[in-house]
C-alpha cells in the first residue's frame, strides 16, 4: 500500500500518518525526519544536504527525491510506505512519479485531509509543544482545561510555543500552502487517486473516516 497524506498545516497529517502506519503496518516516511536521519549517520547524501542547511539554504528537489528513492528501496520498506509532507510542489509530484516510475511502483491513494481556515487557525494558536518530552498539546484541549496550561500533561515540562505557531506565520504558512501545496489536490485528481476527508473532530474519528476509504 503507497499512500500520500495532503493536508494545510494543522490538519494533523503527522497524527494521523502514525496511526494509518501502525494500523497497515507500513512505513511512515516524513522527510524531516529522513533528512536528520541521513545527516546524524553522517551519509554521503546527509552531509550533502546538512551542507545547505548550514548555509541556510533550501535542500534541492533532486537531493531530496534521491535520499526518499533509497529510503523507499531499503529492504525494510518492501516498497510500501506512507508519505507525510511530500511532496509540496507540482515540481516534487512530478519528480516522484517519475521516480516511483524508475522502481516500477505508482501510488495507490492519496488522501486530503480538509479543514476550514479559521479552524486551522485556532489549532496552531493554541498549540504548545513540553521542552522536556517534545509532547505537542493544545491548551483549549478539554481534557487538559483545569489543569496548569503551562506544563506538560505528560511529564510536568514547560510548555512553550513554537515560532511557526504564532498568527502572522500561521497566516503565511497557509498562504504558501495555497499557492504551491494546494495544486497537488487537482494534479492528483486527475489521476483518480484522491478522496477528501473532513479533518474536524475528534482524532479518532478523522481515523476512522480515513480507514474507511483504504
């Protein structure tokens, strides 16, 4: 099963990519994470990539298709996986095809998760992530409202806010998302591959929607 999650920031890809990868069994493939992986086992392709982050520079396409292409082709992944945050252009898309093309596989689903504006909003406002356990809370969240909003449910850590969670990056954090991400709905439609799923609610009801369809 190859499964790619769209979705604005704050729909809650990363929740949701956790639980459809347990549930199937498949790899969870974040680019973020496969990224710092390649850089902290010092990889021919993790030193090329860290040296354009040092310098504050955007990873190319091409250095981030190839690490995700040896990433899907390791032995591990017996070529199922699940894709969370790429790809985010029309450019990355096609790149991917292509790419997949090469390993003679092509996606089975592509799922967007659909939340409105101003809920989206809400969500990252009010999300706090604990210094100590790096857990991610809201602190609207009824279950944790009489509690101290300030620390961890969890563990007790202090809870901050992320820099990319205040309103003007949130505001041009969807704006981009609009421009660039957004198309990918159509590019994908196209091919027969997407199925929309309303993203309010509870966590677990989002899951259900989404495992309805797979």
């Amino acid at each position: 099963m190859r499964i790619i999650l769209l979705g604005a920031p704050g729909v809650g890809k990363g929740t949701q990519a956790k639980k459809i990868s347990e549930k199937f069994g498949i790899p969870h493939i974040s680019t973020g994470d496969i990224l710092r992986n390649e850089c902290r086992i010092g990889s021919e392709l993790g030193k090329e990539a860290e040296d354009f982050m040092q310098d504050g520079k955007l990873v190319p396409d091409t250095l981030i298709i190839e690490i995700i292409k040896n990433r899907i082709a390791g032995k591990d992944s017996e070529k199922d996986f699940l894709m969370d945050g790429f790809p985010r252009t029309l450019n990355q898309a096609q790149m991917f095809d292509d790419m997949l093309e090469s390993l003679d596989l092509e996606i089975d689903r592509v799922i967007n998760i659909d939340v409105p504006d101003d809920e989206l909003v809400k969500r990252l406002t009010s999300r706090r992530v604990c210094h100590s356990c790096s857990n991610v809370c809201k602190i609207d969240d009824p279950e944790i409202v009489h509690q101290d909003k300030d620390r961890c449910p969890i563990c007790g850590g202090e809870l901050h806010k992320r820099a990319d969670d205040d309103l003007e990056v949130i505001e041009e954090r969807l704006k981009v998302y609009k421009e660039q991400t957004r198309p990918l709905i159509d590019y994908y439609s196209k091919k027969g591959l997407v199925s929309d799923v309303d993203g309010l609610g509870s966590e677990e009801e989002v899951t259900e929607r989404i495992l309805s369809l797979l």
